[in-house]
C-alpha cells in the first residue's frame, strides 16, 4: 500500500475531500479602485498630449520631430489604457462570480462558468507562476511591472487540456472566468487566471490540490515559470496530444 502519510495534499485529495475557493472580494475590490485611478490618469495623460498637439498646430510653434514624439507618447498611452480595460474587464467577470471560482478533487474539476471537467477527459494540467518577476530588476521597469500587476494583470495561471473542448464551450454558462481555446480540431485549453481572483496562498493551495489530484489520476502535470514551456504545452494540447512531461 503507497504510503501517502508524507503528502498531505495527496492524502487530502484521496480522502475524497475537494479544495473549493471562492474569490477573494476584498482583493478583487482594491484591485478595481486601483485599475480605476491608473485608467483616469492615463486618459489624462492622452487628453493633455493632445491638446499640446492642437495647441502647438493652431500656435504654429510645433515642428515635425515634436510632433513625432507627442505622437509616439499618444501610442503609447493608448497602448495603456486598452491593457488596463482588458484587465478591468477580467477584473468585473470575476466578480460577478457569485459561488465556487475553483474546485479540485479526485473526480475533476469546476470552475466558475465552465461545466464539471473530468480528469478522464483532460490532457494534461500546467501551472505556469512567474509572481517572482515583480521583486526583479530596479527603477522604472519594476515599477511599471508592480503597477500592471497591481491593476489586474496575472502571473500565475493554469492551463487544462481537453479531449473535446467544443461541447465544454458549449456547455458553458453563466460568469466565466476562464477562457475556453478551441485548439485544432475539437481539440483545446481551459486557461484561468489565478491571482487575479485569489491571494497568494490560496493560488499555491490550487497548485498543490492539482499537483495532487492529476497524479492520482494518472495525468500529466507540470509546474514551471517558464512562458515558453506553457507556449508549447498549451500548443501540444491544442493539438489533442496528451501533455509531454519533461
């Protein structure tokens, strides 16, 4: 008999007991006051550049290079204020969620929006974490990376393979969290954001419950922080093939 006294995760999932979670609301709260104040003073910062613009065109004081640098900074503020709206956007779905955001067991999976995923049915599970990111480099890089972050952007998510994602994406109802890849075929990935719902020990506790879970089942599992690895599994899945552990 496996002695599974030295993995309390694995025993937890054997017992037939299931890690349920909901969304962490008070995060999820601050995290949209945040996404709120830096959507404000980018689409400050756009207004202001443009009436520069005007103001140098009616003035006659402008010259083509200042305009190309306004025009790049303009681009670029854009560019901000559309990945803050993505984010928000994942930020307001996620909490409209009004019951489980994830379930794990030995059965399968729930997840908010998506019906019951069985692990006879799934290729392969990635936790992808890069949180570590944040504390690296210094000055403005890091901080803009913090204040991405901070705003509703994710870096610790799970990637599940699935035999037959068409008739999960057409199962699917109600406040979903997770989007649904239709991969080649019939083929495809579930991908949800973690840490945009759930704080930094519950999304390990999702990690260790899958960990757990998957290897009971005899299903593939990998953890890693490396973005190209999840490229490829997710690709591979995508595919219909079962997930290559290396």
């Amino acid at each position: 008999m496996t002695d599974i006294s030295a993995d309390p995760w694995r025993q937890f999932v054997q017992s037939g007991r299931a890690l349920r979670l909901e969304v962490d609301r008070m995060q999820l709260t601050a995290t949209l006051a945040r996404n709120t104040r830096y959507l404000l003073v980018m689409g400050g910062i756009c207004l202001l550049v443009v009436a520069v613009m005007i103001a140098l065109l009616v003035t006659d004081l402008g010259r083509a290079f200042t305009y190309v640098l306004l025009g790049i900074l303009l681009v670029v503020m854009l560019g901000n204020v559309g990945l803050g709206l993505i984010s928000r956007r994942r930020v307001l779905k996620t909490l409209a969620v009004e019951d489980v955001f994830i379930e794990v067991d030995a059965a399968g999976l729930r997840l908010a929006g998506v019906p019951p995923l069985t692990w006879g049915q799934t290729l392969g599970v990635v936790v992808s974490d890069n949180r570590a990111t944040i504390d690296q480099g210094k000055g403005l890089g890091r901080r803009l990376r913090k204040l991405t972050y901070d705003t509703g952007g994710s870096l610790n998510s799970v990637v599940i393979g699935l035999h037959d994602m068409r008739s999960v994406r057409a199962a699917a109802s109600g406040p979903r969290v997770a989007s649904l890849d239709l991969g080649m075929h019939d083929h495809g990935a579930v991908v949800l954001n973690l840490d945009v719902a759930l704080n930094r020990e519950q999304c390990d506790q999702v990690r260790e419950a899958l960990r757990a879970a998957t290897t009971l089942n005899g299903v593939p599992f990998q953890f890693t922080s490396d973005n190209g690895v999840v490229a490829k599994a997710t690709l591979e899945m995508g595919g219909g093939k079962r997930l290559t552990v290396a």
